[in-house]
C-alpha cells in the first residue's frame, strides 16, 4: 500500500487595502518633499512610514496629516 498524500494548502492572498484620495495625495506630497521614502497601509495598525536613516513609524490613519505637517515643519 502507499501512502495518501496530502493537498497543498495554499493560503489566500490579503485583500489590498485602498488608500483614501486625501491620505493617498498627502503620502506623496511627503514623498516628493524627501519627508519619507516609503509607506504601507496595513489595515488596523494605520500607515507605516519609512524615513531614511530612521526606524519605521506606525501612524494611526486619522493623525496622519498631523503627523505629516509636524515632520514637514520639524525639516
């Protein structure tokens, strides 16, 4: 006899997450200013912020702008 072998699970693809216009045109502007390198929304945890020679910050998605300004008047 031989053994049964089992199916590959393949596990499901995240859902992307769509970034509102208004966070999304803000993302950019900072981007284009050299205020941060890169971003991610991830879900829940809100916006996570790349900043060249810094750690990753994670930004709640509604005090994004804020935090947007403050790193834009802090440069």
């Amino acid at each position: 006899m031989t053994r049964k072998r089992s199916k590959v699970v393949v596990s499901p693809e995240p859902v992307p997450l769509d970034t509102p216009p208004t966070d999304r045109a803000a993302l950019i502007a900072a981007y284009q200013a050299g205020l941060i390198t890169a971003w991610k929304h991830e879900g829940e945890r809100g916006y996570r912020l790349t900043m060249s020679g810094r750690q990753d910050e994670y930004i709640e998605a509604a005090k994004l702008t804020k935090h947007l300004e403050r790193l834009g008047r802090a440069s």
